[in-house]
C-alpha cells in the first residue's frame, strides 16, 4: 500500500503516485501509466517493461 499526501484534486494524487513509483523504480516518469481507478482510491498501474510480480517485489510488501 503507498499512502500519499498529495489531496485527491485535479488529478494531483495521481500524477504523485506516478512521479513516486517511477522514482523508486528508476524508471521515466514516462514508463510508468495509470490503467485504472482514477478517481478510485484503489489503483492499477503499469510500467513499461516490468512484469507485475516485479513492480510488486521493487516496490516492497503491502498491508
């Protein structure tokens, strides 16, 4: 589970869940894309070249 502090406005908890997963992934901003749950607080991404069970494993255990 990623907990953010960005607010839930125009989009800005979003683009700071994606600058955030990049950023611990190394990978650009770019690779990484929000394929649902835009206004949902449950989210499903993907990153360009990563398997799931990779980004699960970088980005450590959830709750």
């Amino acid at each position: 589970m990623i907990k953010l502090q960005a607010p839930p406005v125009d989009g800005a908890a979003n683009a700071s869940l994606l600058r955030f997963v990049a950023k611990r992934l190394g990978v650009p901003a770019s690779a990484v894309q929000l394929l649902r749950g835009h206004t949902s607080r449950h989210k499903q991404i993907a990153v360009e070249g990563w398997t799931a069970a990779a980004v699960r494993e970088a980005l450590g255990p959830g709750d």
